[in-house]
C-alpha cells in the first residue's frame, strides 16, 4: 500500500528542509468539481526553516517546490505555501 500524500509530503519537506514547525493540511474537498481535484489534491502547508533565512517569498517557494517535485506530477496538484523563518514564527 502506498504511503498517504500527507506523509509524503511530510517526509519530503523534512528531509529537504528540516522544519522547526511544519503544518499540512488536506484542502482537497474545498476544491472538489475543479477540473484539476481529479489529478491530486490541494495542500496547505505552513512551514518554518533556517533554509529560508535571507531568501526572498519566491525563492523560498521554490525551495519547497522542489522537496516535494516528485509528487507534483500526480499526488499533489496544488499547494497553498506559507514559508517562514524562525524569526518570523508561523
């Protein structure tokens, strides 16, 4: 059986990123009858890192962009991304 996307994503932004807070949540039934909720499901992730220190909102969406690439293409089909440093809390 494979792992729920949830803890996919989980792993996947842990690993890359070392969150000192991590939050996702699944947003997915919000969005049921848009044409692409049959392709994966939408996300909310909140996220706190060191690596995002000094990098700027776009930069730091790409960062989590790329941890979680692999499931972009079925998984996942969208996500909402709140990415914050240590200073700046959740």
């Amino acid at each position: 059986m494979d792992e729920p996307v949830m803890a996919q994503l989980r792993g996947a932004l842990e690993r890359a990123l070392a969150p000192a807070a991590l939050e996702i949540v699944d947003d997915s039934a919000r969005h049921a009858g848009h044409p692409g909720a049959r392709g994966g499901g939408h996300f909310r992730v909140t996220l706190v890192s060191e690596a995002f220190r000094g990098r700027s909102q776009l930069e730091r969406h790409r960062l989590v962009y790329a941890a979680v690439a692999p499931l972009m293409s079925g998984a996942v089909h969208a996500l909402n991304i709140i990415a914050r440093t240590p200073e700046e809390g959740l």
